[in-house]
C-alpha cells in the first residue's frame, strides 16, 4: 500500500523534469541541477575506460551517468551513479523499462565542487547496503579517487597513482589522471 506523500519508483520513471536530475531516497523525491561539464567529461573517462576493458572482457555492461537503480522497495529509493558496472550475473535483473531492482557490482560518483560530504557519504553507504561491491568516489579538486568497500575499508589513490578493479574487475587497472584528463 502507497503511503501518502511518497512517490514509487514507478511514479519517478513517469516524471517529466526537463534539464532536471532525479533521484528517490526512501520515496523522498530529490531534484538537482545537471552536473558541470568538467564532472561529465571525467564521468565519461571513467565510463569509456571501464566500458571498454568489460565489453572486451564480456563481463556484463557499464551504464553511463545518471542510470537509476532500484535499492529499495516500500518505500522505494532509486539511486543513479555517474558510472556503473553490473556483471553478467546481475545483468539479468535489467529489464526493457524501468530501474533495475538490482544494485551494481560498482557504483562510481564523481564529486561536484559543491558537494556535501554527508550526502556523498550517504550515497556510498546506500550503494554498499545494497550488495555493491565496490564504490569509487572520484575527487577532481584533491586530484584523487576514494575506493569504499563492503567491509568497511577505504583506500585512497592520488592523482599519480593506479586504480584497479580489484576483484570485482579484476585486470582493470588505469590512472587517477587518466580519468581526471
């Protein structure tokens, strides 16, 4: 039963909010302005360098910016990350319509300049419950990537370092500045 007030996952694919990006949390609907061209270009890095290296690899698929998913239900919350990969173990859950009831294997969230740190920390904590397995934070200002895991453990890669897809990707590997270029 729909409780008064919320909006479903189904109500939020029907929405029309040109110019808009959207999200649910807990059926709370959460409007924000399009990111900056710098955050679509270093998004669109990532999803080029990862995109290739799982197609070539046949490992399932990676979505690009904004592609919502479906984390939790009654009250529903759909969270979009700025790159995703879902392995072909998951991929089944990917339907013709609407938001895969699914989280993905790795969720990446590339950093605006005015981000709050608490949302940031809510959107990794929202992906980790939710069985992904790997979160990337992309910082453009620190020059740097923050990888979260499911255990609790966070590394930090700088600008001159290497990310890899540890064992949820394994053999993907290229550099902060690669990305950040």
């Amino acid at each position: 039963m729909k409780q008064t007030g919320l909006m479903t996952a189904e109500e939020l694919e029907r929405l029309d909010l040109p110019g808009k990006a959207t999200e649910l949390i807990r059926g709370q609907l959460i409007v924000r302005e399009p990111p900056g061209t710098r955050h679509g270009i270093i998004a669109a890095n990532l999803c080029l360098l990862l995109g290739g290296f799982v197609r070539r690899e046949k490992l399932g698929a990676v979505s690009a910016q904004d592609t919502g998913f479906k984390i939790e239900s009654n009250p529903d919350t759909v969270r979009a990350p700025d790159v995703a990969y879902i392995s072909n173990a998951r991929l089944g859950a990917v339907g013709r319509r609407g938001y895969a009831p699914v989280a993905p294997d790795l969720a990446a969230e590339v950093l605006s300049p005015d981000y709050r740190a608490g949302e940031v920390f809510s959107k990794v904590g929202s992906w980790l419950s939710a069985a992904s397995k790997l979160v990337w934070v992309v910082d453009p200002d620190r020059e740097e990537v923050r990888v979260y895991r499911p255990d609790g453990s966070v590394r930090i890669i700088s600008g001159d370092g290497t990310l890899d897809g540890e064992d949820v990707l394994s053999g993907f590997t290229c550099s902060v500045r690669e990305i950040l270029s």
